[in-house]
C-alpha cells in the first residue's frame, strides 16, 4: 500500500518556526503535483501550499510570504518550511500527492501564543 508520511509536527510559539516533511515512493514524487493542506477543528480542510513536478508553486493569502514549498525528487521527499508562525496556523497538517489522490496520516502543529 502506498504511503506518504509526514513529520516535523511539534509545538511552537508564535512568531517561531517548524519544517514539515513527507516521503513517499519515488515513482509519485517524480511525476505528481504535491500539496500541503491543514485542518483545524470544526473547520474545513484547506490548501496552504501546492508544487507541481517542475517546481511552480502556490499559496493562498494566509500564508503567502509566511510558508514556503520546495521539492527534492531525488529524496522523494517533499517540504514545508513555516515561518512567523501565528496561532491561527494551529491545525493537522496533510501530504497530498495530488495527481494521484494519496494522502499521509497528517501531523500536529501547536502554535501558542
């Protein structure tokens, strides 16, 4: 069964930082759209970033300066690197390969305030 896996999930304080990781096969990652997506309780889940196999990237408003996207196909491993981290941010994080509709188990993050 085919798995991605995601970790780097933790508890911060606001203003901090934390970097997400999620692995999986190589022959997903090399060909697949790749997303992040959070949800928090009572609330729907929700893109926070998403990179296609040759590197593009996008945002939404929320995040936009604060979180950055990056691929390394030769680890298929994929990042998010969070920065000025807020409260509102608090929420499980998701790996998407999204050109093939696989998903990881999510991962925690905590931020106080």
């Amino acid at each position: 069964q085919v798995q991605l896996v995601e970790s780097g999930g933790g508890l911060v304080q606001a203003g901090g930082s934390l970097r997400l990781s999620c692995a999986g096969p190589g022959r997903i990652f090399s060909t697949s759209t790749m997303g992040w997506y959070r949800q928090a309780p009572g609330k729907q889940r929700e893109l926070v970033a998403q990179i296609l196999s040759g590197g593009g990237t996008t945002y939404p408003d929320s995040v936009k300066g604060r979180f950055t996207v990056s691929r390394d196909n030769a680890k298929n491993t994929v990042y998010l690197q969070m920065n000025s981290l807020k409260p509102e941010d608090t929420a499980v994080y998701y790996c998407a390969a999204l050109t093939y509709g696989l998903w990881g188990q999510g991962t925690q993050v905590t931020v106080s305030s």
